[in-house]
C-alpha cells in the first residue's frame, strides 16, 4: 500500500479544514423552511389630516403638508398608510389633483388610504366621490364604500417570513344611519353594518393562528387626549371586533396631533398581553389641536401637540417597532421604539 508522505498529509488536513470554515452554517429551521439568519423586515409610515385647500403655508402651525410628504419620497418605504381627512375641506377630486397630488401623490402608487369625515364633507350618507376618483377602485373594496383589507407584503404566504394583515376602514359610515355595529333591523341594514359584518368576515377568514399580525386603520380614535376631534366612543364596535381577533395595532387620525397609547381592552383598561395598540397621527400638515390640559391618563404613553410629522413602523416576523418622524422645521420630538415588540 502506498503511504502518502507526511507533508503532503499535513497539506491535505489544511486544506479540507479551511473548507470546512468558509462552509456557511445553516440557518435553524423554522417549520418546513429554513429562516434567514437576518430577518428581512418592511417599513410602512402613516399619517392623516394632512392637506390644505391651499398652497402650503410659510406658518409652522398650518398646511406644512410639503415638508410631511418629504419625508415618504424615496425613504425605502413600502407602503404609506393615509388615516383620513386626505385633502381639505372636502376632498373634492380636483383639489385632490391641485394639492395633494404634487405633494403627497408623489407617492399615491405606493399608498393605501383612508377616508375621514372631510371627504364626506361631514356627511356620512354621502359618497366621497372625489377621493375614490383620485384613488381609483382599488379603494372601494368589496361593497364600494371604501373599506378593504390587504397583506403585506403583497402576496406572502401566513408562517413564511414576515406576512402582515392590514385593515383599512370608513369610520365616517359609524354615524350614518344604524352605527357600525350588527344591525338592529336585518331588513334595513346601514352601511355601518355591512361594514361591520364585512370586517367579522375578514378577521374570520385571516385567523390570528394564521396571521400573527394584524394592523387596522380609520379615521376617529376611541381613545384620545385632545381638546378638539377627539374620543369617538362610535367606533367602539369596530375595536371590539379586532380586540376578540387579537388584533395588534390600530392608527387613526382625527385629533391633530400625536399619540401613543398602551395596549388597552374596548373598556379602556390596560391590557399588556391581548390588548390593542392605539397611535394617533393626526399630524399630516393641515393644522394641530391641543392636548388636554391636567394629568393625562395613565394608559397614554406619549404625546405632542407641536409638530407636525409622521409614523415609521418596522414590520417583522411576528413583531414590530416604531419611530416618529418630525418634520423640517418643526420643533423636534422623539417617540421611538427600537426593540421589537411582539404581536399578541
């Protein structure tokens, strides 16, 4: 038998031991799949209130909608979430193309709105027809009255990375006629109530087993600390609704400014486990509502009424983080939250 000489071993040993290094580790399975070692994550931002009827103002506490709708373009943003009130005071469709579009249509391809009251002018049984011409169909969802549900990011599959399911509701349609919630009378159903047996609907068919998080978004908050626009206890049966499907995140405009709540329950009692998120970015540029003077109450996190500006947040796999934007020239603000908190 041949013998292989003693230097030529000792090559050999090196060499397959240096191929062993440059081997990259395999990632620890997750289920049937292999999960990536850095987890690849997606940026949303959100806001409402936001333009003037009116060229953009030299006042920093009005219709600064420009220096707000810098701060989405060319972000790496995936998706900008609007939370109503798009375009004052109205939102007639040729305001829509005169001021929203050079300013926060720069990035309408990328944007999932809204409707607030104001594109109602204040009229729950009327028909936003201006904004569903500017936004186009795909915001009439299923019965044509502006609410509609979506994943994120498009076309992921629930347990594969991250697969967020975002709710965009017409809380404007909780005033008109029969609320928001299950109707009283079968045979005269409001648009309220188809919204909120569309809404049971969705949450049924994309399970919290499935979906870990789920993120919903409308105009009036159920929760707020502001002297104008704000608590709009109306809305209580839409949050109970995503409460009962462990639904994690909800962002609403309406008072003009920014807040932050913790996890709360539809009672308002603090919930750290199961309860809902409520932030509140009513500080898209269009003007800013005072917070209420006293204590504030406990369950409010933080809170500004100085700035106008927007919300990031950072999709992951089963959780999130945010961060508050301030925008240029206002007086500076941090909310931030760099560890990820996890969906319920």
């Amino acid at each position: 038998m041949l013998r292989r000489p003693a230097a030529l071993a000792s090559i050999t040993a090196l060499w397959l031991a240096s191929c062993a290094v440059q081997t990259p580790a395999r990632s620890a399975p997750v289920g049937d799949h292999l999960a990536p070692k850095t987890e690849r994550t997606y940026v949303i931002a959100a806001a409402g209130d936001i333009v003037c009827q009116g060229n953009p103002s030299t006042d920093p506490d009005s219709c600064q909608y420009d220096k707000t709708s810098d701060l989405l373009v060319d972000t790496g943003l995936t998706r900008v979430l609007t939370v109503g009130d798009n375009q004052y005071p109205t939102g007639a469709y040729s305001d829509f193309e005169t001021y929203y579009d050079p300013t926060w249509g720069r990035v309408r391809r990328i944007t999932s709105p809204a409707l607030g009251n104001h594109e109602y002018a204040q009229d729950p049984t009327a028909t936003p027809s201006g904004y569903f011409r500017y936004f186009g169909k795909r915001v009439k969802g299923p019965d044509g009255l502006g609410y509609y549900s979506y994943d994120l990011p498009n076309g992921c599959t629930p347990g594969q990375g991250v697969c967020w399911h975002l709710i965009s509701l017409s809380s404007e349609l909780c005033f008109a006629p029969g609320g928001c919630g299950p109707a009283s009378d079968p045979a005269n159903i409001g648009p309220g109530n188809l919204m909120y047996e569309w809404l049971k609907n969705d949450l049924s068919s994309h399970p919290n087993k499935r979906y870990a998080c789920t993120l919903a978004y409308w105009h009036h908050p159920l929760y707020s600390f502001s002297t104008g626009s704000g608590a709009t206890s109306t809305v209580d049966p839409l949050w109970s609704l995503l409460y009962g499907a462990h639904a994690d995140l909800v962002l609403n405009g309406h008072s003009h400014n920014y807040e932050r709540w913790k996890p709360q329950d539809p009672n308002g009692k603090l919930d750290a486990a199961g309860g809902i998120r409520e932030f509140i970015v009513g500080t898209g540029g269009a003007s800013k509502y005072a917070l209420q003077s006293g204590p504030k109450p406990p369950n409010l996190a933080a809170a500004q009424d100085t700035s106008f500006g927007i919300l990031r947040i950072t999709l992951m796999r089963s959780g999130y983080t945010w961060e508050w934007v301030t925008a240029a020239g206002q007086p500076s603000f941090t909310d931030t939250r760099t560890k990820r908190i996890a969906c319920v």
